[in-house]
C-alpha cells in the first residue's frame, strides 16, 4: 500500500486555533474553515426578544464575542453564525433528523461571510437533482419549505 498501512496525515487547518466548545449550550460546533463556536441566551433575551450571544474563534484564528437579535436575522443577507442562531432557538436542526437544517452550500461560511439561505438551498437542490440525488433533493426541499414556513409565521417574507 502507497502509506506502508500507516494512517494518512490529514491537514489540520484549525493548527493553534482554540476549539470553543460548551456543554449545554444552544449550539456547539464550527466548520472546515477553523470557525469554531458556541450560542447561548444572552442576558436580556426574552421570548418576545430572543437575544443570542456568540462566542468563539474565527476562520483567521481571533477571538469574537457578538450578541444577535434573532427577530432581526434577514435570511437573504446572513452570516453562518446568525443563521444557526435561528436554528438553534427554533430547534429546527433538531426536528430534521438532529442533523444540521443549514444547506453545505453555506456550512464552510466565514464569520463574516453574507449569504442568502434560499438560493442556497436552490442550488443544492438543482445540484443533487443533476446528480440523482433524490434523496437529498427531498431533504433540502422539506428544509427549505420548514425555513419558508418560519418565516411566514414569523411575518418576514
């Protein structure tokens, strides 16, 4: 065998990054790019005002700390961050399998990276359409409408 049966090196590319992990938090995770962050309920939030503080380490290796309005996400306009803020208050990752709601179109999203959570999952839909994947097709789709009925219930449109 190529490797001598020794286990292939896999790149680390969060080398020296801190890993910002939390029992108990909304959300607790990050991505291929290096960010790595918690959510939980920052101090004020109420039910009326869902306030989420986000705290952890970006893609570049620095420090973040940011408080989200979930009321306030525009879904045509967010970051990966606030984007799961409105996932985890809603439990919508947990409804769909307990896996992630988020598209892989957007889930390796910088910090600051802005995206548009429906075209997302219109490509992802129109990608695995090309390639036969019926059952992810039916995944992204049911995902999209959970979104799309959030969101109407919610009065954003």
């Amino acid at each position: 065998s190529p490797n001598n049966g020794k286990a292939a090196k896999v790149p680390d590319h969060s080398a020296g990054h801190k890993l910002y992990l939390k029992k108990g938090a909304l959300y607790s995770g990050g991505n291929g790019t290096g960010l790595s962050y918690y959510l939980e309920y920052a101090e004020g939030s109420t039910k009326e005002n869902p306030l989420v503080t986000a705290k952890g380490v970006d893609e570049n290796g620095d420090e973040f700390e940011k408080t989200i309005s979930v009321n306030d996400i525009d879904p045509e306009n967010a970051t990966i961050v606030e984007l799961q803020s409105l996932a985890s208050h809603y439990g919508i990752g947990e409804r769909i399998l307990g896996l992630s709601s988020l598209p892989a179109e957007i889930r390796n999203s910088g910090l600051t990276d802005r995206v548009n959570l429906f075209k997302a999952f219109d490509k992802g839909i129109k990608d695995y359409q090309t390639v036969g994947r019926h059952d992810l097709v039916a995944l992204y789709k049911r995902n999209y409408h959970t979104y799309l009925e959030l969101f109407e219930n919610l009065g954003i449109e």
